[in-house]
C-alpha cells in the first residue's frame, strides 16, 4: 500500500509538470528600433533572440483600409522596411508557431514636404553656381596678372 501511495504520488506529480515541462518557453523579445519617427520612410528593427525561435515581424498601417503587411518570418534577429508612405504604423512581433504577441511597437512616417525639398534645391544651386562665379573670376585675374589674357 506504501508503495501504491508513492506511485499515485509520482504520478500526480509527473502529470502536472510535464505539460509545463514540455512547452517551448517563449523567449522575451523586445524590438530594439533606434528611431521611431522617419523622414525618409525606412527603418531598421532588432530584436535579441537567443533560442533561435522562428518569429514574424508584421507591419499594420493605421488606416481601415490597409491590411496587416508580413515583413519577416524565420529565426534571425533584424528586419528592414523601405518605402513607407506617410502615417502611424504598428510593428509586431510574433511567435510563428502560434502567433502569440511577444513585442509590438509603433513608428510614424513625415516625408520632407515637396516646398522644403524645393528650398533646400534653391539654396544648393546658388550655392554651386556662387563657387563656378568665384573660380571663374579667380582664374581670370590670374590670367591678367600673368599677362595670358589677349
């Protein structure tokens, strides 16, 4: 009788740490994305993943009409986006076997406005044109003062 207790006993216990046991612990994954707000439309997201655990990285724009963008599926440690339009998007980041939430972030997109680009054109091109007014005449006086000019 002794012995039937020890064997419940073990039984009970084997059978409730097993499942516990057996699950694949997730790992605690954070992004690490060194800007939040783009001027440019890309980022570069990380994250440490010490266990080699296959993740999804997704992209959710926040506009009722776009739908939720799969950037990265498999075990690495970084994503790149690129060519983002102006807005607020949510990066999430997913265990790929069951989809589970492990991190999510958000990141916002403000391309330079068109009047701004047209500013700084302006301003670069009477600044080259000033440096090809001033080399030319430079060159010039020199030729005078050598007597090349005729």
């Amino acid at each position: 009788m002794n012995c039937q207790i020890k064997l419940l006993i073990a039984s009970v216990f084997f059978l409730c740490y097993y499942p516990i046991a057996s699950q694949e612990k997730i790992p605690n994954l954070q992004f690490q994305i060194q800007k939040t707000i783009s001027s440019t439309g890309y980022f570069q997201s990380k994250w440490k993943n010490p266990q080699n655990t296959a993740v999804q990285v997704w992209l959710l724009p926040l506009q009722s009409d776009a739908k939720p963008h799969l950037l990265y599926r498999g075990s690495g440690e970084s994503a790149f986006m690129s060519g983002l339009a102006n807005g607020i998007y949510r990066l999430q980041l997913k265990r790929a076997s069951d989809s589970s939430l492990l991190s999510e972030s958000s990141l916002r997109v403000e391309h330079y406005s068109l009047q701004q680009a047209l500013w700084f054109l302006l301003i670069g091109a009477v600044l080259f044109l000033s440096i090809c007014a001033f080399l030319l005449y430079w060159h010039l006086s020199l030729s005078v003062q050598r007597g090349e000019h005729g």
